[in-house]
C-alpha cells in the first residue's frame, strides 16, 4: 500500500495565508496545513485522545503560520475514522476507550507512514519534528526512537512513564512539558522520566519544563483546563526549540 500522500479535495484558505486540507496516506486520513511561504520544516502533529478535532485542526494552521508544514493523521482510523470527541462525559469516555484499544505498533507504523508522506511532499524541507498532546505527547515520545524524526516535543505525554525503555536509543532533541497539577501525571511519574532520560545516551539533548499553575491539558483553549500564560509560554518554547529545521 502506498504512502504517498493525495488530496480528497483540493487546498482551500482556512484564514489567509495558510491553506488546508484532509489527505489520503494508505489506509487512512492526515489533516495537512501548509505554511505561507509553501514549504518548510515537516511536523508531524499527533492528537489528544479526542481525535483530529476542531482544536488538534486549528493547531496544525496555528505551526503552519509559524512556517510548518503539518500533518495530523487520523491515529483512532481502524476503529473510528475521523472521529472529533469533546471533553466530558461520555465522548470523554468514547475518547478513553478509543485510546485504550490503540495498540502501540499500530500507532507507530502510522506514524512512521506519516514521516514519510510528510518528506515527500514539495512542501517539506526534508526534516521532520513530532510534537503531541496528552496520548500525543507519549507517541512524540516513541516517534524519537521509532519513527526518524530530527525532534520531538511531548506536552504532558500520558504514559511515557511506562515505555522508558524507549530513553536508551533516543539520539535526538526531545523537548518535554509538564503540568504541576495534573492528576493523569503524578510527579512521581515525571520524576521517572526525567532519571530516564538524565541516564540515557540522549541526556545533554532533552529540555524538560515545568507549569506551577497548570493543569493536565493546558494548552488545549477548548477545555477547561486551558491555561493562557503557560500555554503561550510552552508554544514559545516549543517553536524555539525546533527553530533548527529551518536551517
């Protein structure tokens, strides 16, 4: 099966100058956001546990203003294609059983199937970075040592604390923010992370910061938990730690 990438519809303006549109990667669907000047560093953007919903869309143009060309692939495809959840109740519960039934192989073939769809397009400039929220934020993790992206940023990655078997064979810049409030999170469990990675071959290239007044979810401006300052102050981090694959 092909992994080169084709449109369903053509690009259309979401808010110029970005433009965007769902593509067809082998068996599944990746929202793509392109840059304004055409091309740039490739971004693999992995989802919460809500699905590539109106929030993880409007992220992707977000990087896309920022000079990315962003790929969001649909990661819940083989059990509910294009699924948009919302954060409480029961499509809270769908969100967590979807995730629960995601098996880690699979995730990360569609994620080494993205990376590649992302290099072949003309709008790439060859280098890749994987950045992720929550579920997201794990796989950005695993994309470090599975996929062959430059770099990765994990915001409050739910459950890097069991696959620190990953650290030893990270060998690029992996940047990591928590929450100091979040109960999916213990401290105990960023604790781990960050022994896991000071003991790794890769210790000198991860970046960890912390958000005393933050909560699980904080960057997310359609959740409750959004917090402004910390989310403005991450986004800020975040772009100048992948500020390199410009060059």
């Amino acid at each position: 099966m092909s992994n080169s990438p084709s449109a369903s519809s053509a690009f259309k303006p979401v808010g110029e100058p970005v433009t965007a549109s769902w593509l067809r990667i082998g068996g599944f669907d990746a929202y793509c956001a392109l840059p304004p000047a055409g091309r740039g560093p490739g971004l693999l953007l992995l989802q919460e546990i809500f699905g590539v919903n109106a929030h993880i869309r409007r992220v992707a143009e977000q990087y896309a203003l920022a000079g990315f060309t962003v790929l969001a692939p649909d990661l819940f495809w083989r059990q509910a294609p294009r699924v948009e959840l919302g954060y409480v109740g029961e499509e809270r519960d769908r969100a967590l059983a979807l995730m629960k039934a995601l098996a880690h192989d699979d995730a990360v073939a569609d994620m080494g199937a993205a990376v590649a769809a992302l290099r072949a397009l003309p709008a790439c400039n060859g280098r890749v970075a994987a950045l992720g929220y929550c579920m997201g934020g794990r796989l950005a993790y695993a994309a470090a040592t599975q996929c062959g992206v430059d770099r990765a940023v994990a915001y409050y990655g739910g459950g890097i604390a069991t696959r620190l078997d990953l650290a030893p064979a990270i060998g690029v810049p992996v940047l990591f923010h928590h929450a100091g409030h979040d109960e999916s999170i213990p401290p105990e469990a960023v604790a781990a992370v960050r022994a896991a990675m000071a003991a790794s071959p890769a210790a000198a290239l991860a970046e960890f910061h912390d958000y005393p007044d933050a909560k699980h979810g904080f960057n997310c401006w359609a959740r409750a938990a959004y917090e402004p300052a910390s989310a403005a102050l991450a986004h800020a981090r975040s772009l100048a730690f992948l500020a390199p694959l410009f060059a």
